[in-house]
C-alpha cells in the first residue's frame, strides 16, 4: 500500500475522522469533499493512485492507494489511518464494480470479481475497523444500490452483491449496535458517476443516443425525472456517518428519486409500453 499525504498540518480539534473506499471518483470523492468542507478529517482509498491524489489535493484529504480486495491491504490502511490521524469515527465502504449479465451470461471471473469487489471488501473494511468504531461510537455506511433491493435481468452478479452487502450492513447494526456503532446502507438509484456514464454509452451507443439521452430514457419513469447528482448521494451518507441521524440504525436508506415506490402494474396508465 503506498500512502500520499496532501492535507495541511493536524487539525488540533478534536473532528472526527473518516475513511472513504472506493473515493477515486463519483460518489465516494463527492463523499470525501463534503465531509472535509463539513470539518471532518478525511482519508480517501482507491486503486487509481494518480486519479486519488487529485482527489485528495482537492479537497484537502489524505489519500491512501489500496486494493480493499486483498484483506492484508484493508488491514494495513486500517491500521495506516489510526496511526496517522489518531483514530477513526466512520467507515464508508464504497467500492463498486459492475460486470453485466445473466447467469446463463456471466463467467466465473465475472461473478468472483464482483462480489469480491461489492461485498467481500465491505467484510474486509467492516472487520478491520469494527474495533476502533467500538471505542469512538462510530459509524460504518455502507453505499449499495437498488439493484440490491428490486430484480432486474441482466446484472445477477451485481444485484446478489449489492443485496448481501446491505443485510452484511443491517447484521453489524444489530452486532454492534450493543457496543455503540451504527451501521446503515444508502442505495441509489441512477447517479452521473463514471461508472454509470460508461453504462449509458453501453446503452445508448446501439440505439444513438447520447449520454444525456440515455440518463433521460433510463429515467423515464423516475418521479423525479432525473438520475441523481453525486453531492446528492453523498448528502445521505454524511446524513448516516454524523450525529443527526444518532437513532438511524440498521435501515436501508433508499436515494432514487422515488424509483422503487413506482408501482409497475400502473405505469401503463401512464406510459405506453413496448418491449425493445
């Protein structure tokens, strides 16, 4: 694991100290900005070194380059992040990848690189840090999806490794929960992430649409009529990592758009339907 500090001198106060996975881009640097902004001491984690770097130097983070795949290197970021900062009060896991497919469609390599990314890693980051959440109280969030939470085809990998990594989040809520740490998962709905740009392209490319037309046709149905802004996501999360949400634990905390309350047998009503 290779560390790069970009932050100024400790802050002498005592603000709490945050660990954001998966902080190269999209949600997680949005995550990151805005806990600094809120007063938070911060280190960022991801693979891209080059890309994270420039993360951290934004908004004034310490950047940590770890795969938290490999269980040695959440270790030793773990142990990294309380040895420079003196502590840790929140956890967010939120490292992602996305291998489309069905069953019939996925390789081997496909379903282990996805859960091992979507879900191992939040066993990985959850089991090094649980110690020291227990002695400041701390949080874990964990960012799923609601592929997790609704059934879809075309991404069986994904949705099994967003769905167990939320109940993974709800059982440390109801295991630690005793001993003083919160343990929530926010699930988005379509975000403008880098992720899910490629997505629209995927998407759109074939049928030529551009980006922007994808999200709106992806969107169609959205109460909102829009996919959602990484600030937006990250608004949720800090929501769960800080004190005004002391009582929230446990819960599954969907940021859609009002995407999974969209009752399916009505939207003929609506929409005239027709398969692709």
């Amino acid at each position: 694991m290779q560390r790069s500090v970009t932050s100024s001198s400790p802050s002498p106060s005592p603000a709490p100290v945050h660990l954001v996975a998966g902080a190269s881009s999209g949600i997680g640097a949005a995550v990151a900005a805005q806990a600094v902004a809120s007063g938070a001491r911060v280190a960022v984690c991801g693979r891209r070194g080059d890309v994270l770097r420039k993360v951290a130097e934004g908004c004034g983070a310490t950047a940590y380059v770890a795969d938290v795949t490999d269980r040695a290197q959440v270790e030793e970021l773990v142990a990294a992040v309380v040895r420079d900062h003196g502590r840790l009060d929140g956890v967010v896991a939120n490292a992602g990848v996305m291998r489309p497919g069905g069953v019939l469609d996925l390789t081997d390599e496909d379903w282990d690189a996805t859960l091992r990314t979507n879900l191992t890693s939040v066993f990985f980051l959850a089991r090094a840090a649980l110690p020291h959440l227990i002695n400041s109280k701390g949080s874990f969030v964990t960012v799923g999806s609601i592929a997790g939470l609704r059934a879809s085809g075309g991404m069986s990998a994904y949705a099994a490794s967003k769905a167990g990594a939320a109940m993974l989040t709800a059982t440390l809520a109801a295991e630690f929960g005793p001993r003083g740490v919160r343990a929530n998962t926010v699930c988005p709905g379509w975000t403008r992430t880098e992720m899910a740009d490629e997505e629209m392209r995927e998407f759109g490319g074939p049928l030529g649409l551009g980006v922007d037309e994808s999200y709106a046709e992806v969107t169609t149905l959205v109460p909102q009529r829009r996919p959602a802004e990484p600030h937006e996501i990250a608004d949720a999360v800090l929501w769960l990592l800080g004190p005004h949400s002391s009582y929230v634990n446990g819960t599954t905390l969907t940021a859609d758009g009002g995407t999974t309350m969209v009752d399916p047998g009505a939207v003929p009503f609506d929409f005239r339907l027709s398969e692709r």
